[in-house]
C-alpha cells in the first residue's frame, strides 16, 4: 500500500518544529538573539552548564504560535479607541 502524503496540519506542525530548531541552533551560536522567554531560559541554561538540550525547549505548533502573538510582560496596555468614549456617554 502507498503512503499517504502528510495533512497539512502535520506538515504545518513539522514546519514549526523546524523554524524552533533553527532559532534555538541560531542562539546558540550567538548569530539571533532571544525574544520569548522560553528562549531566555535556553541560554541561561546553555551559559549555566555549558550545554543544552534543544529538544527540551521546542514547543507544540499552537503553543509557538500563541507564543509569537503574546506581548511582553513589560508592555504597556493599548489605549481604547476615542470613539468608544464618545459613544459611552
């Protein structure tokens, strides 16, 4: 029998490991620089006993996406829009 091709849920999945796998392999390196916490704690970890485990710091698909969309814990809360105080009163 011939193998499926993947769905694209799968392929969506693998394309994220991947994109995770090279960031971190980028940071390691000292070519990027870290933007989410995750990847502060890799090297801290990578720093503190000289080695690291990728593996242990890759995430499922949804949880790399949710984490790109998220802002800083330091970030200022958007202002609301002026119409909404005009349609308020």
């Amino acid at each position: 029998m011939k193998d499926r091709r993947p769905g694209r849920a799968t392929r969506k999945d693998r394309l994220m490991w991947i994109a995770q796998q090279v960031r971190l392999q980028e940071i390691a390196a000292r070519r990027m620089q870290p933007h989410f916490e995750r990847e502060h704690l890799f090297l801290w970890t990578l720093e503190a006993r000289g080695r690291a485990n990728l593996h242990d710091f890759i995430v499922p698909g949804l949880l790399f996406m949710a984490e790109r969309l998220n802002q800083p814990f330091d970030a200022a809360p958007a202002p609301a829009p002026a119409d909404a105080a005009l349609t308020a009163s």
